[in-house]
C-alpha cells in the first residue's frame, strides 16, 4: 500500500502524513506537526551583555487576554486523531472481515487451502504481466508520484487549501489515517505474498512495499478518501470515484497489487463508511465532515457522472 502515504502531499499545508505505508499524505507524522508557515527561521539577534546595558530585546508578557486562548494553529493531521480515537473506540472496524468473507468470499480464493488457489493466483498475475506490457511505461510517473503523494491529486482536483477548506483538510488526513491503520490490521491478519515474490519476472520498479499485500492500503485509503469526499461536496462524486479507481488500479500497473487485493482495498473502505453511518449525529466525526460540508457551496442533488 505504500502506506508512507504521509499526507505531507507536498502541498505546503502541513498535511504531511510520511505514513511508510506508500501512500504518503506527506502529513506530519512527526511529532512536531509545525505547519510551514511557522517552521524554521534563520532569524539572528545581537545580545548586548554588558552592564547597565539596555534589554537586548522586549522581555515583557503581554496582557493575558492577548495569548490565554491561543492553544493552535492545529495542524489538520494533528486534529484528525481526535476523530480517529473515535473510530477505533467506538466501530467493529474490525470485524469487517466477517463481512469480506460472507459477501465477498471470492476475493479472498487466493488463499492456500483453497479448492483452486493456485490458478485464482496464477489467473491475477497474467493479469498483472499483461498491465506490465501494456501500461506501466506509460503511466510510471503516475504511479511514482502516487506512491508516497498520492493525496495531492485530491487537492489538485477539488482545488483544496488551507484558507477555504480547513476542515476539509482534516476530513482527509482522518481517511489516510483510518485506511492506514484498518490497512496494516488486515495486512498482519491475512499476510499475502506480494505479486514479484511469486513471479520475479514482475520487476517492480520500487520496493515491493515491506509489508503484506492483502488488501491494498492505496486502495483503501483512496477510497475513503473519496467516499469522505462525497459526503462533504457530493457533486465531485464522479471525479471522487474515478480518482480512487485510477490511483487504486496504478499500483496493479506498478506490479506490487493483485486486484483482490484492489477490491478488498474498496470494500473494507466501504464498510469502514458504513460504520461511520452508523455513529450518533454527536459523534466527533459526523460533526467533522458537517463543518467540513460548510465550505463547499453544493446543490441538494449530485451532478449526474457524464454518460
């Protein structure tokens, strides 16, 4: 999954998410979460030691009704785990392979002791031979760029910055976050063999990721992503969908996903959806995407997808 989807997505928005999982929301996963704007300065000051010396510099407080209530900038990744505490407490996020198995039971064929696991597997890597011949040249810079920045083409597409779209901002780093941890549970629970390790001949040009394959963290992350998005600006639906297809589909092309691992990257993403759905209207996160809904100006309805 590449999950190093660090939402620092090179935005200069102190999303940075350097998640090592390769998807990389570039989103400060450090602990410092310092927005850009307030980083390093290489400011210099003379300090004028001498006795009965004036201050080298203004050494009073202000008045406290100027400072008391300043506790931010919030960095949005930082703000995002008060919402992801939420999640993990209080959603069976992970039961969800209970769902997987009974709903979708074919995605997961691919496991020894199957009837016919061994063509199921050999049928997804013709598949991917066939996307190496045939597309990764072509979209390699794509598939580069998405690998740890992946979040960008979200912003790129709905035109997303700090100054309009604040909670916006957090409602996304909240999904890289969310796919990030359900990603790696489920990873650990299934441990599937990357695709180059069961045909060399793949030649992944990076990695493969060093963690499990099943199911694709790229998957699920973009995804939730778009399905979050969808709920704060409705008319982008189409765009959403086809973004998290392509950028889920891209990592097939680079050679390190099967597309079951794809499609469970989409239904976990879905159910992790759903279980939000089922919060109480208090909850931190259905709060957090109706704030985040204020700040785009959408009609009742969806614009139907161009046919």
């Amino acid at each position: 999954m590449g999950m190093g989807m660090g939402m620092g997505m090179g935005m200069g928005m102190g999303m940075g998410m350097g998640m090592g999982m390769g998807m990389g929301m570039g989103m400060g996963m450090a602990f410092s979460a310092t927005p850009p704007e307030l980083g390093f300065r290489p400011l210099t000051l003379q300090y004028d030691l001498g006795p009965n010396s004036a201050p080298s510099f203004p050494d009073q407080l202000l008045p406290k009704e100027c400072w008391k209530d300043r506790d931010g900038p919030w960095d949005p990744d930082v703000l995002c785990l008060l919402s992801l505490t939420e999640f993990i407490r209080d959603t069976d996020w992970d039961t969800i392979d209970a769902d997987l198995a009974t709903e979708r039971p074919t995605l997961l064929d691919w496991q020894p002791g199957k009837p016919d696991y061994q063509n199921f597997v050999s049928r997804e890597i013709t598949q991917l031979q066939l996307l190496m011949q045939t597309d990764r040249e072509r979209y390699m810079g794509e598939i580069v760029a998405q690998h740890d920045n992946a979040p960008g083409y979200w912003v790129s597409l709905m035109a997303v910055n700090n100054h309009e779209h604040p909670k916006t901002l957090v409602v996304m780093n909240l999904a890289v976050r969310i796919g990030q941890i359900v990603a790696a549970f489920y990873k650990d629970k299934y441990r599937r063999t990357r695709p180059s390790y069961a045909c060399p001949g793949l030649l992944p040009a990076f990695g493969p990721p060093a963690h499990a394959s099943f199911p694709s963290g790229h998957a699920l992350q973009s995804w939730l992503i778009s399905l979050f998005l969808e709920e704060v600006a409705c008319s982008y639906k189409y765009e959403l969908e086809w973004l998290a297809e392509r950028v889920a589909l891209n990592r097939e092309r680079a050679g390190v996903h099967y597309r079951s691992d794809t499609e469970a990257g989409k239904f976990i993403a879905e159910k992790c959806k759903a279980k939000i759905a089922a919060l109480p209207a208090t909850s931190k996160i259905k709060i957090l995407l109706g704030e985040a809904k204020k700040e785009w100006s959408q009609p009742i309805a969806a614009a139907p997808a161009p046919v």
